[in-house]
C-alpha cells in the first residue's frame, strides 16, 4: 500500500470515496458521516494543508483515501479521558474510507498500517498518533484495537449534536 498526498485534482475523487464510505456506514446502521461531514470545505482544507491522502494498492489502484493532521486538534480539545502522552507533537488520523468496489481485501488494514509506519519512519518528531470513531462503528473500533490503539477517552457532540465517538492513541 502506497500513500499519495492529494492535490486539487484529488478533489472529487476524495468526495466520491467518502460518500461511498458514508453509504457504507449507512447500509451497517451506523449512524457516521450523515451529517454535512466531512464536508466539501473540510476536504479542501485538508488538501491545502497537505493532509489528505489517496490510498494506492499494489496495483496501482486507488482504493480509497485518509486524512493524516498534525497537532493540536481541536476537536480534542473536551477529551473526557487521558492521553496516554501529555503532547502537542501528534497527528490525528481522519476520514478513512476504503471504496466498497475494494473492500474486503484488508486494505483499512494495509493502509493504517502504512500511515503508522511512515510516521514512525519518517517523523521523529511524532510522540504519538490519535484517531476517533463513532460509537457505533463496531468495523472501524475492530481495525483500530487490531494495530495496537488503546482508547483513551470520549467525545460527545463534537462532529454533530448527541453523537459520541470513541478516542484513541498510539505511542512510539
């Protein structure tokens, strides 16, 4: 699995692999991404920042994509939990979506992998890597405990009004 930073051109690449990832998320009754997130704003925003990336299989394929943002993070800011590391010098994992044309071949897992690889190899920098999921996002909670995450606390109401989403971190 190989990460692409995305450009402008990404754009509507990235808006149709996550409302597939929406769909998704709707026809398992998770009541994730909804909502106006992630928004077209938010996308671009993310591209601006050099935060968005395409996720390429082996085969040259695009099979989804992910947005990997430095710290701090707002959205953390009413954690009800702790951090397993006191830090300002993180990276927040993001919409994650892998199209439904390529699912069922272990590319979540591909790709998380590749992005907690490349930050340990390439960013020195990094004390740890944080990621968030809806509580009823039984597939994305599985993923996240498989590569090592141990949840560190609750969000409530941050990405819409009575959602709650399980927070977690990953140390070096």
């Amino acid at each position: 699995m190989q990460l692409r930073r995305a450009t402008m051109a990404d754009f509507d690449q990235i808006m149709t692999i996550l409302k597939d990832g929406a769909n998704q998320l709707a026809e398992s009754g998770v009541n994730q991404w909804q909502g106006e997130y992630p928004s077209p704003d938010q996308i671009k925003e993310d591209i601006e920042n050099g935060w968005a990336y395409l996720a390429v299989s082996d085969d040259k394929e695009t099979v989804g994509a992910i947005s990997i943002v430095t710290g701090p993070d707002h959205a953390y800011d009413n954690l009800n939990g702790e951090w397993l590391m006191q830090t300002d010098n993180y990276v927040v994992i993001h919409r994650v979506a892998i199209h439904s044309k390529h699912a069922g071949h272990g590319y979540a897992t591909k790709l998380l992998r590749a992005v907690i690889e490349n930050i340990r190899d390439s960013h020195p920098e990094v004390d740890s890597i944080r990621i968030d999921t809806h509580e009823d996002n039984q597939a994305m909670q599985h993923l996240i405990n498989k590569m090592g995450f141990k949840q560190v606390g609750t969000l409530y109401g941050v990405y819409r009004a009575n959602e709650t989403s399980y927070v977690y971190e990953l140390t070096r």
